[in-house]
C-alpha cells in the first residue's frame, strides 16, 4: 500500500511541476503578446489581464504545495533543522502534524470561500461573452491545501520510516 501512495505521490509532483511549467510559460508568451498588441496596435486582450493574474494564483499556489513535497514551506521546518540531532525525528512528526493540523482548518476556510463563491454566482473575468465563475477560479485554493495535506502525511511516514522513501 505505501509502495503505491509514494509512487502516486512521485506521480503527483510531476504533474504538479507540469502544471507550474505550463502555466510560467503561457504567463511568458500571452505577456509578450499583451505588451506587443499595446506598443503597435494600441489595443490588447480584455481578458487577458484577469487571466494572467489568476495564472499568477494558480502557479504560486502550485509551488507552494510542491514545497510542501520537499518540506521546504514553514517556518517549523528550521526549528527542526537548528535542533540537536536527537530530537530531530520528533520535532519532524510535531511539524508535519501541525502543518497537517493548520492545513486542514485552512482547506475548511477555502472551501467555505469557494461554496460562497458559487453560490453567489459571482464571476471573475469574461472571455468574450462567456463567464467564468469566481468559484472555478478560486477552486485552487482548497485544492492546494489538499495537495499539501498529503505531501505532509508522506512526509511523515518518511520521517516515521526513512528507508522507505525511495523503494519502489
């Protein structure tokens, strides 16, 4: 069963990375448009601009739940670090299981945040005339505290059991 959740995992963050890469890369070239429609034809994209500010959500969102993968996101993780080898393993399982803790009641609020989205049908841009919800928008926002939820708890069996970290 572990074997299976880490290699998921393993799968997790590459798709994690994918989505990270893409969306930089799309900011990158529908920018360069943006900035050559306004220079030489003094027009732009109406849409683009929410857009682009939503992919800026998503991307920084999606590094945060990736760092959560490499335990490199809180502030706890230096105590750990700073702290005489022998009490490394438990200082580790007390911050993963605070950040598991805090990022649950955090993953609450955004799914609160999400429901009141939708159920207000509010709209964050239109694309012509097609709207897209504020709560499509903002789905990330839960999603990411998901994501670091379970890199957290795979974290932890890591630091429960080290050697089985790479064993596939």
């Amino acid at each position: 069963m572990m074997r299976f959740l880490f290699r998921f995992e393993e799968w997790t963050v590459k798709g994690e990375k994918a989505l990270i890469v893409l969306f930089v890369a799309l900011m990158i070239a529908l920018s360069f448009l943006q900035v050559l429609l306004r220079v030489f034809f003094h027009s732009g994209i109406v849409w683009l601009d929410p857009v682009l500010r939503h992919m800026v959500l998503w991307s920084g969102l999606l590094g945060t739940a990736l760092a959560s993968r490499y335990s490199r996101q809180f502030a706890l993780e230096a105590l750990v670090k700073f702290a005489p080898e022998k009490v490394h393993r438990p200082l580790a399982i007390f911050a993963g299981s605070f950040t598991v803790a805090v990022s649950g009641l955090l993953f609450w609020a955004a799914w609160k945040f999400v429901r009141d989205d939708f159920a207000s049908a509010s709209t964050s841009f239109y694309i012509g005339h097609f709207a897209v919800p504020s709560g499509w928008a903002h789905m990330i926002i839960p999603a990411v505290f998901v994501l670091i939820i379970f890199h957290t708890v795979m974290n932890l069996f890591r630091v429960v059991d080290p050697g089985e970290e790479f064993r596939f």
